[in-house]
C-alpha cells in the first residue's frame, strides 16, 4: 500500500512549535494550495491543508518558516477521528510532513530572514559546469554501468 502526500503551497499562519508532556516537539500548520485547474469562467479555488510536523522537523519549519512563504513537503496522510469539548464526533484530515523543502525567490526568502540566518542546507550554492568538464564517450566501446 502506498501513503504518500507530496504539496507545495504557502503558510497561512506562522508555524507555533510546541512540547509534548513526553518531550517531543510537534509543530501544527496550514499550507494554502491552489488547485492545477478552474471551471470555464471562474477563478481557481483553494485547498488549506493541516500539516503536523514532528521532533527535529517540528523545529526546522518553526525555525526557519514564516507565514506567506513557500514550503514544499511530503509524508503521510493520516485520518484520526476524536470528540470535541461538546461531544461531537469530529475527523481530522492531515499530513505528517517527513520532508520539508524551502521553494520560491532567494529574495522572497530573504525579506522573511537575513540569509547568514539560513541554515548552510538552505543557502548552499550550486557549482556551474563548463563544457571542458566533459569528455565524449565512444558509443562502441562498452558503457560502465
């Protein structure tokens, strides 16, 4: 069986982290994310997606993300059924994020925190290629893998 939620959308709200009684940390949010697809005539709709992060991705997303930015995040959907303070029967739909991912501009980004605040993951540059990296390879002789 496969159990997988992959998104990518904005945070409604900043990220709260907090403390179980057993000492684990366990962050609650929403992500907004716009639908791929709008009926003829009407604007494109949009899904709020609770999200449950814990221990050290608890503390990377209250650390490092603020309301309206990007995330992109992936983990199971989980369904848990419980009663509410007036006795009602209630269903709760979310995601328990294993990965999270910064998106968007390094500006966007940048105006939320100080880039040297990044943690080095975050800021990391990507080294370029130069043509004269690359060697030909002869389509006769045998491939290595």
């Amino acid at each position: 069986m496969i159990n997988v939620a992959v998104i990518m959308g904005r945070l409604t709200a900043d990220p709260e982290l907090k403390t179980t009684q057993g000492g684990n940390s366990v962050c609650s949010f929403t992500v907004a994310v716009d639908r791929n697809y709008a009926p003829q005539g009407q604007e494109r709709k949009t899904d709020f997606i609770n999200v449950v992060a814990w221990r050290q991705t608890a503390e990377f997303v209250s650390k490092w993300f603020r309301k309206g930015q990007m995330i992109a995040l992936q983990g199971p959907i989980q369904v848990r059924n419980y009663e509410d303070r007036n006795g009602n029967k209630r269903t709760a739909v979310e995601i328990i994020a294993n990965e999270v991912s910064f998106c968007g501009s390094k500006a966007e980004q940048g105006s939320k925190r100080n880039p040297q605040e990044y943690p080095p993951e975050a800021t990391q540059q990507v080294s370029t290629a130069e043509p004269d990296d690359f060697s030909d390879v002869d389509l006769d002789d045998e491939l290595p893998f």
